[in-house]
C-alpha cells in the first residue's frame, strides 16, 4: 500500500522539481543568470543587513560550498557585494545586494508571483494553505529520515 503511494509522491515531487527548475531558468535568462541564483537573490532581498554565506546555504536549502560559488558569479554580475577574499572574513562576513541586486530581484518577484498566480488559480486560499502546511510536514519528516 505505503509503496505505491511512495512511488506516486516520488514521481510527482520529481515532476514538480523539474517544471520549477525549467521555469526558473526561462525566467532568468533575461537577467543573465540561472535559476540556482533566483532564491539567492529572493533570500538576500528579505534580508536588507544581509545573510552570512551559513546562513543563505540554510535559508535556500543547498550547501556552503555551492553559495561560495554562486556568491562569487553573483558578484561578477554585480549583483551581490561581501566580505574579501581571507577565509574568516568570507564566511563570517555578509552578503549583500547591490542596488543593481536590488532592482533585479525586485524584478523576479514580480515574475514569481505571476506565475504562482496563475499555477494556484481555482484553488482556495484554504487549499492552497493546507497544501503548503502538509508539504512542509512531509519535507520537515523526510528531513528526519
């Protein structure tokens, strides 16, 4: 019984994991960016005094090592300024949007909440609140696994 449904959420989790990526991507394009910048960017914006590179790795759910990397090409845009190059200061030290940052991620907002408008269209605010109160349970108990 469990395997089947475990099946089914896996495909469907696995189906909505790729339209989101794919409609990040044309969505950024524009911007010169990829959609792995997106919640970056998004997360930073929340967050006027700005994210330690910890802190932004924990808040968009990938690694410390990945945020390096992505902190660095955000900065090549311009994007994004931080801490220097020595160690202590570069995990230590916050990340900040530009004014450029600012503008785009601003940008991007408005393009999120269009297309999540128009992928929640029809359901109920009460659904959709449902929805995301028991994904997030499933996620916070996968998580524990």
């Amino acid at each position: 019984m469990y395997e089947d449904k475990f099946r089914r959420f896996s495909a469907l989790v696995a189906r909505a994991d790729k339209a989101l990526l794919r409609a990040k991507a044309m969505n950024v394009r524009s911007f010169g960016l990829r959609g792995v910048h997106v919640s970056c960017l998004l997360e930073l914006l929340e967050h006027p005094d700005g994210l330690t590179s910890g802190e932004l790795a924990g808040a968009c759910g990938v690694d410390r090592a990945q945020i390096s990397r992505l902190a660095s090409e955000l900065t090549e845009h311009g994007l994004i300024e931080g801490p220097g190059r020595e160690v202590q200061r570069r995990y230590r030290g916050r990340l900040r949007l530009t004014d450029e940052g600012r503008a785009a991620a601003t940008a991007m907002i408005g393009i999120v909440d269009d297309k999540l408008e128009r992928v929640a269209s029809g359901l109920s605010a009460e659904d959709l609140e449902t929805f995301y109160r028991v994904f997030g349970t499933i996620v916070e108990r996968l998580e524990q696994i």
